[in-house]
C-alpha cells in the first residue's frame, strides 16, 4: 500500500473522529480505511489509535506522528499548490473553535463580512466552553482569550474585550445602584464559577487604585451566556464581555455599574498550530480580524 495514502486516511480519521466519517470523506470503505491504518501502524512499529465501539483517541505515539506528519502534509500541499500558483487564494474549509459567547450579533457581523469578502472558504465554526485539542480534534484555528499556549501552538494577539459590571434596571429599583466597589458586598452576585470567590479586583481607572473584594454569590455558572442571562432576569449583579451585551446597554435592558472602574479586561488571541507554511484561509482570517479590531488589536 502507498504509505502517503495511509498517512492521509490516518489524518483524515483524526479529523473526522470516525472511521465511518473519514471513510465517505475520502470515497473508500470502511475497512480499506481498516487497512491503511494498519499498514501505517505496522510501517512506524507502534500503534496510533485506540478505538471502541463508541470512540477513537490517539495514543501518545499517534498524537506525536499525527502533528509532525501534519507539518510534513503541510509542506507537500504548500508545494502542489505553489506550483499551481493557488498559494495565495483563500479557500476551501476553515475549522474554527470558539467560546459560546461568541453567538452575538458583533462577531455574527465580522464572519458574515469574512464571508463575503472570500466567499471561497467555508467556516465550519464549533462553539464550546472546553479547551480542545486543536491537532487532535482537527481545528484549523481557535479564538480564545489570553492564556499561555502549548509549544506547538502560535498566539496572534487580535484585541482587548471588556467584561463589564452590570444588573437590570429591575435588580437596581429592588435593590439600589452600588457606587463604589464595598457596596457589593451587600448585593446578590452572579459569578462564574472559574473566579476566586474569596479575591476580586478591580482598578479605578482614574486613580490607578486597586480594590479586593469579597462578594456573597447567590448563583455560579461556567457558562457566560447564562450568567448575563441571569442578570437580565434580575437575579442580581454580574459581568460579561462587552460584545455580549452591546444591544442590551443600547436597549437599556442592562445598566452598566461602576463605570470607573476596570472590572476585567482579557486579550482574545487567534491561536493555531505552529507550521511552516499557514494556510491561506487561516492567514486571511486571522488578518481579517486584525483589520476589523483596528486600534484594539495588538500585534
């Protein structure tokens, strides 16, 4: 069997996360999809994959041939397209990863508009609170906020989001509007859950001061959309990013708290695999945004 085909089913497997999926992909059948994993397996002398009958998953030795062959496939498909003359036409389909708060109407726009102005690449755009495995789960690129990347990975700093402090003008009438940051302390607080209940800080802009506070949560979720779901329903104070709630502060269905303060601000970084040549659709996407963030983005 021709081992390049073999690693090509082996990617697509990965990718696909199916035997089944990887196998209509690629026009083959199941069990020649069988087959090409098991000649690779018995070339390399090690096993790639573990698989059940309701899952497959990389062994330590898969994940590491599965990200180096990604480099060496990137370099063959650069190099076939290069002598096409393609290597610059964004194209074909672009797997995103991204938070499930980026279901607003402000990132809704830039991908519409991404859209229009390649319409030859397709984004497939998962939204999902976990940290995947861009290599293993197949995603070309995730949009996340700031954190220390794995050394395989690239981090392109694309902008600043503001969370803000917020409640509904129905909690403030109950309750009463909180001017300075003590005065939480005597307020019902939606959290989410990866916050340190004990230790939250926030900066006066002005004065450069920070204050640690110690809120009384009445709700916690991990999940931003339901926590700014709450606090429009009034259970009580909490922050979300800024582009969530844009059209409820212009609506004034939410009221914006303690405005001189820095509540959270988070750096969102377009992050992908770390390869020699990147993907004409990846590099227009991530430049896309870099353009359309303009003095917010950073890098």
């Amino acid at each position: 069997m021709d081992t390049l085909t073999s690693i090509k089913v082996f990617h697509q497997i990965v990718a696909q996360g199916s035997f089944t999926k990887a196998s209509d992909a690629l026009s083959i059948s199941v069990a020649m999809a069988s087959k090409h994993l098991a000649h690779l397996e018995k070339q390399l002398g090690t096993k790639l994959l573990h698989r059940n009958s309701r899952n497959l998953h990389l062994t330590d030795a898969g994940q590491t041939y599965y990200q180096q062959s990604l480099y060496a496939l990137q370099v063959l498909n650069h190099a076939a397209l290069q002598a096409a003359g393609e290597t610059e036409r964004p194209q074909g389909v672009l797997k995103i990863t991204m938070p499930r708060w980026f279901a607003n109407p402000k990132v809704a726009q830039i991908l519409v508009q991404f859209q229009q102005k390649y319409p030859d690449v397709v984004l497939n755009l998962s939204l999902s609170n976990q940290m995947v495995d861009l290599v293993a789960d197949g995603f070309d690129l995730a949009l996340r906020l700031a954190h220390d990347p794995k050394p395989t990975l690239i981090s392109r700093p694309l902008a600043v989001v503001d969370f803000y402090l917020l409640a509904s003008p129905d909690y403030l009438a109950r309750y009463g509007t909180p001017t300075t940051p003590d005065e939480l302390i005597d307020h019902h607080i939606i959290l989410p859950t990866y916050v340190k209940m004990d230790n939250l800080s926030v900066r006066h802009l002005a004065a450069n001061t920070t204050h640690t506070i110690r809120p009384h949560a009445v709700m916690m979720s991990n999940d931003t959309p339901m926590n700014a779901e709450l606090i429009r329903q009034g259970v009580g104070i909490g922050y979300a990013p800024s582009w969530l709630v844009e059209q409820d502060l212009a609506k004034g269905e939410l009221v914006r708290l303690l405005v001189d303060y820095d509540i959270l601000s988070a750096q969102l970084c377009a992050v992908y695999v770390d390869r020699a040549f990147l993907r004409a659709n990846v590099r227009a996407f991530i430049d896309f945004w870099v353009q359309k963030m303009g003095s917010h983005a950073n890098g």
